[in-house]
C-alpha cells in the first residue's frame, strides 16, 4: 500500500485499534456468537453468480466458493429495486417505505433516512458486545454541515444541490451518519460513485477537503486525489485491515462491507480490464469477486473463518447501465430466468443472490427455496446472539435461522413486499406475485411514463411456480386472489408492521395503488 494511502487512512486504523483496546470484558467470537461479515455488492444480478446461473459467462469463484461451504437463498428478495431503500431495510428490519422515501433514492448531500432512534443491526449488535464497523458506500444520507450554518439538503433535486456542494465545510464533523446509529467506525464515501461530493469519510470527517471539480457521471465537488478506479480496492484494503485488527480482540465483530461496485461508474482497474472477454461490465464484476477472495483470505489466514457467519448478497438486480445486450451477445443472462432488471417491480429487480456461510452450523453445499427478504437478516442476527428486539423496531424482521440450521419444515415467511424505483408495490402471498401496476414500475418494458399501458390490465398476477419468468398475466382469472392479495397489502400498511406485536404507525402517510403514468409509445 503506498504510503501516502496509509497516511490518508491511518486515523481508520487508529480508532479500531482504540475501539478494540476499550472492550475486553466481553467473550471473543464463538459457534453461538460469531463474528459477523455483511458483503453487499452494488448493482449485480442474480444471473452474475456462478453458482447461481450454470451458463454464466463470467467467473466468480470466490463467492462460488461461499455457496458450496455455505447455503444458496433461491427465492431472497430485497425491499427495493434500487438501492437506498434496500440499506435502510437490512440495517432496521424495517420496510423502507414506511419513512419519508417513497420512491427514488438519496442523493450525496441528503439528510440522514435513519432517525437517531432507530435501532440498527450493527447497533444491536453493539449492545451484545461486538466491534462494529462499515466500510464502503453508504447512501443512506447523513447532515453535511455548511460553512454558513445549517446542513446541506438535495432532496429532490440533485443536479441544483450538487452545485451548492461547494458551501459544504468540508473539514467539520458530519452528523447522524454511521458512527451515530451503531457503527463504531466508518470508513466509506456519502452515496453512489456517480454521486459528488467525491471524498472518503473516515468516521465523521472527510480524509480530505473537496477543492477540485470532477464527474464521475455527475458533476460537483471532489478531493483532488480521489479516482473513482481506486475506490474499490480502497475498500478491500480497509474491509481486510479491519478484520486484522478486529481478530485480535477479545469481543466478536460486525463488519458491513457495502461496496461501491459493480455500479457505475464501471471502472475496473488495469489488472481486470479485459479479463472477462465481454465488456467492462464483466471485468468490474470479477474484480468484486476479487475483494470477496481478499475478505476470504483474511478470514482464513487469521484463523477466524469458523467462527464467523459470512454473507454475501446484492442490492438489486443488474442495471443496464451494464450494456445488457452486449452481456446476452455473450450468452450471459445477467438475471438469470428473471424478467425485468435493476428499478423494476419484476424479480429481476429484486430477486438477488443471497448466499451465506456459517461453519459448523451450514450445511456446506445446501440450497433453500424458502422466501426470505434481507430485512429478515436483522431477526435473524438477535436470535443468534440472544438480542431481544424492543416491540417498535425491526417491525418487518423474520428470523430465518431454522431455515439457515436446516432444520425440518423450517418456513419463516410466506409473504414480502417489494418496490420499484417509482414506487409501485409488489407483494408475495406463497408461490403467488401481485404486481400492483401494469408494467415493469421501472426501468424495462412497459416503462411507466414512456409506454402506452391504457389497454393493459391495471395489476399483475403471477404463479411463479409455473411462470418464474412472470409472462403469463392471470389478473383477470384469479379475482378471489388479486383482492385477497390486497388486502394483505393494506393490512400491511395500516398495521405499521408484518410483524405480530403492538400496531405502529408509518412515518408518512403510504399509497398503496399508486396512479398509472402513461406514455405515448406503442406497445409492440
């Protein structure tokens, strides 16, 4: 690691070192209270896992290696087809769609979506004695200070606020970021790599003030040595640097490792350019796998791989952003058998790879069609560890540890709610999919906003059983079914949990059947 990285980073290595020095009365990790690591890639498909597609075209041994020690999660879904709501999610246990953000997601100079009070895994975890620590790409909003007072607020309009960036006092403390909802350390950038401001956040501070202009896709303010190619290593060596100092500790660890990659901006570095032979999409996606090796790597030669639960998922299908079609030329179906991709309602959007692995206690090579959601992981973690999960949070958090055990008849939840990037809802009931909109609510056709969908039924159903690949609309057949199934969808709602326990209430005030935005163009 050259030097001048070290010194940029070393305030990191500093404070984990304190953090591990201040907690010595707590038991090191343990077959009932493991270590826990969280990888959570960006943006890649569940057809981009090998283990997964046995036709995919780019190789992924590393996380191959994760399913055949551990379990494969057939049927787990994230909250959201896009990326903010899915963190919130996995780190509350709460559906995103009860705050404030009901479609889209932040942007870089966004305030905080998890209120001060809201108790998160890592937090939790905290309470039970671990070393937390998040490292990677956050966008989940935190305040920026401005040097006239006040914090920065882009909501709803990122293009104008990026330009205010520059009023954005870069050497002072941000506030109700991770450090103040669990984590005890941060090392990460505030949201996508597409995303200004352009600055690696140690903690609460920017390693560096934002006193050039770059775009990384969009303009706006940026350190003048931060590249966006050396962010991902960055976050390897940072991610491996902790689980060093954190397997030396006398308490147990959580890391969340959000990676900034295989999002845009796509750019692998000279040693994975061309090593896919599809396109630089294919490359960036190897060289995630690599960091997941590194993560390995560091497991085993700290001789801490059996005491700890690994997780490897995704925060929503493959974008196209990816050149789909130069991906399909190869004969790599980025989602697998699913419809639709990254923003829409449709599983390619949201059904994801979700693989763990937990020595000892996973059966190696196991695979599970149970449904599960990745909020569930937070139930999940509280039972391993004997947390108890005060009544008002984690409020859509099923612990799916009987499934993970392989135990018998072991079935969490029979239903999730998923959404698309303009806000439509999905909602699963077994093997059945209400779609509660015509068309994809995203990204792919029928597009909402660009496709003519007056003559199209106004909701889909879906046996995914017989129709994994959602072509067969039975809307119309199924009437018992689609109002059943909506039912369920306002229950949901209008309890403010999934969960059994005390009715809540949402942040907001949640429209479930949102209005059709039509389009002009032609459906073929």
């Amino acid at each position: 690691m050259p030097l001048s990285l070290f010194r940029r980073h070393r305030p990191l290595l500093v404070a984990i070192l304190a953090g591990v020095a201040i907690v010595t009365h707590t038991a090191a990790a343990s077959a009932d209270r493991p270590n826990i690591v969280f990888i959570l890639a960006d943006d890649q498909g569940f057809g981009d896992v090998g283990a997964l597609n046995p036709d995919s075209k780019i190789p992924t041994p590393n996380i191959d290696r994760i399913a055949a020690e551990g379990m494969i999660f057939g049927d787990a879904h994230t909250s959201s087809s896009v990326c903010t709501p899915t963190r919130y999610s996995i780190l509350t246990g709460r559906y995103h769609w009860r705050t404030r953000l009901q479609k889209g997601v932040l942007g870089g100079f966004s305030p905080p979506l998890i209120d001060r009070d809201r108790l998160t895994i890592a937090g939790m975890l905290k309470q039970q004695g671990y070393t937390t620590a998040a490292v990677g790409k956050w966008h989940l909003g935190w305040n920026w200070p401005l040097k006239d007072g006040g914090n920065a607020d882009d909501s709803g309009n990122f293009a104008s606020a990026y330009a205010k960036g520059w009023q954005v006092d870069y050497e002072a403390a941000i506030k109700d970021g991770p450090v103040d909802v669990g984590f005890d350390h941060f090392f990460g950038i505030s949201a996508s790599l597409d995303m200004p401001p352009y600055v690696f956040v140690n903690d609460r501070v920017p390693t560096e003030t934002a006193t050039v202009e770059k775009a990384f896709h969009r303009k706006g303010p940026a350190g003048a040595n931060f590249e966006a190619v050396e962010v991902l290593p960055t976050f390897t060596s940072e991610a491996v640097r902790f689980i060093d100092a954190s397997s030396k500790a006398d308490q147990p660890f959580f890391l969340y490792l959000p990676l900034n990659a295989p999002h845009t901006p796509i750019v692998p570095s000279e040693q994975w350019r061309g090593k896919s032979g599809i396109n630089d999409y294919g490359d960036f996606t190897m060289q995630v796998d690599a960091t997941v090796g590194a993560i390995l790597e560091a497991l085993d030669r700290n001789d801490v791989a059996n005491e700890t639960l690994l997780v490897f998922t995704t925060d929503n299908g493959c974008s196209p952003a990816a050149k789909i079609n130069e991906l399909e030329a190869a004969g790599h179906d980025q989602n697998y058998i699913y419809r639709g991709h990254k923003a829409d309602i449709y599983d390619g959007g949201h059904r994801v790879p979700f693989i763990v692995r937990w020595p000892g206690k996973v059966k190696p090579g196991s695979r599970t069609e149970n449904l599960v959601g990745q909020l569930d992981f937070f139930a999940t973690t509280a039972e391993i560890t004997g947390a108890k999960i005060p009544g008002d949070m984690a409020e859509d958090s099923v612990s799916f540890l009987p499934t993970l055990l392989g135990k018998a008849n072991a079935v969490s939840r029979q239903s999730i709610v998923s959404q698309s990037i303009s806000g439509y809802f999905a909602i699963r009931d077994g093997v059945w999919k209400l779609c509660l909109c015509p068309g994809s609510g995203g990204w792919s056709t029928p597009r909402p906003g660009r496709d003519d969908m007056s003559e199209l039924p106004p909701m889909q159903l879906y046996n995914l059983a017989d129709d994994p690949g959602e072509t067969k609309n039975l809307f119309v057949s199924e009437p018992d079914r689609v109002e059943s199934m909506i039912a369920m969808m306002q229950q949901a709602i209008d309890n403010g949990r999934t969960t059994p326990g005390k009715k809540l209430s949402n942040d907001v005030d949640v429209v479930m059947v949102k209005p059709i935005q039509n389009g002009r163009r032609k459906l073929k």
